[in-house]
C-alpha cells in the first residue's frame, strides 16, 4: 500500500465548476503522469469517498470557508483556487492557485507549488522528486543531447532564437533545428509543455522560469 501511494499519490480537485475541475485535472495530469487526480463537484462528495488518502486537495475558496476545520488540519496539502483578487483573511495562511491566468502562467504557478510550496519538494513521492541536475553525465530519458539541453533551458527561460543563437555563439538556423528535434523527440508543442519536462526533469528551478 505504502509503495503504490509513492508511486501514485492520489490529489483531489473539490470545485462546482465543471469546466474549471476538467481543466485544472488536464495540466495536472500533464505534470504528474503518476498520479491519480480524482474531481469532486462538492464537498459532500469528497467526505463520501475516502477524505484522508488524498496528498493534495485543490479546493475553491467557498469549500475552504465552509469547511475550514477539516482543511486546516491538512493546510500543507491544500492549494485554495482563487480568480485573482485579493485574498480573504480564510485563505492568507493557505497556498493559492489563480485559476483567471493563461496556460503558461498556469503551468509556471503549478510547478512552482510542486517544488517549492510543500517543503521544498520533501513532501513529494520520491518517484516524483528531481533534483537539478549540474553534471553534463546526465543522459536524458528521451534523448535529448546537451546541446538540446542547453536550447530547451533557454527556450523555457522565454529567450527567442535569435537571443538563443547569440547566447550560444551558434546560428539562427541551428537553433531552430534544435528546437525542432527537441519537440519531435518530446512529443510537444508548446512551450508550456516544455516548460513542464524542464522543471520535471531538474534541467531548471520553477522560480527561474
């Protein structure tokens, strides 16, 4: 039991908005593709289920006002989604999440919270955690080569080609190559996702992104 929780830990989107529940569960499952993200369009719901399995519980402001003593209890856990106003006295001691923000900035805050909200990652499954890595013996799982490397850090930093090619004393062209493969090696198209295996894959921190 203990070895499939750190494999798969189970995280809990509790929000009345489908839309918000559907979108919030595809980016997470993006970043974490180990785990298990189970959607409650209520509280009531989640209390039906099995409340206390759950290693991080998203929740909108409402739940959290409404049932602040048992988030309280699990206030490391929880990352209240809010639209981007000024918080509430409820959610000031609690990690928060702007859910009125575009997919890139969405990523960013996501993989910031993961790395950094709970313990510097300590709290995270050890399958999931992924020091950055100084060493240039690191191989990349999908191939990528340093040179690739040093491309796609640069890209998720928000350099364009040509600060790119300046930067590494190389040519437009062959930075525009490098990214090419680093996609089609990937299996990405945008730059969020790149965003998400850089920081995944401990090629940067969140906070320089």
């Amino acid at each position: 039991m203990s070895v499939n929780m750190k494999l798969s830990p189970e995280i809990a989107i509790i929000e009345a908005n489908t839309l918000t529940c559907m979108g919030l569960r595809g980016l997470i499952e993006r970043m974490m593709p180990q785990a298990v993200v189970r959607t409650f369009n209520s509280f009531e719901q989640l209390m039906r289920d099995t409340p206390d399995m759950y290693f991080h519980y998203f929740i909108s402001a409402q739940t959290l006002v409404e049932h602040s003593a048992f988030f309280v209890e699990r206030k490391e856990k929880t990352i209240v989604l809010t639209n981007g106003t000024t918080g509430t006295p409820q959610t000031s001691h609690f990690h928060t999440l702007n859910i009125y923000q575009n997919e890139d900035n969405m990523v960013r805050a996501l993989l910031q919270l993961q790395q950094y909200a709970h313990a510097h990652g300590r709290h995270l499954p050890q399958g999931m955690r992924k020091p950055i890595s100084g060493t240039t013996a690191y191989t990349d799982p999908n191939g990528l080569s340093q040179r690739e490397i040093e491309v796609l850090i640069l890209i998720v930093r928000g350099l364009t080609n040509k600060e790119i090619a300046d930067h590494l004393c190389i040519s437009t062209t062959t930075v525009i190559s490098h990214r090419k493969n680093i996609m089609e090696k990937l299996n990405v198209r945008s730059v969020s996702g790149l965003t998400i295996y850089a920081v995944m894959n401990g090629y940067i921190e969140a906070d320089r992104i």
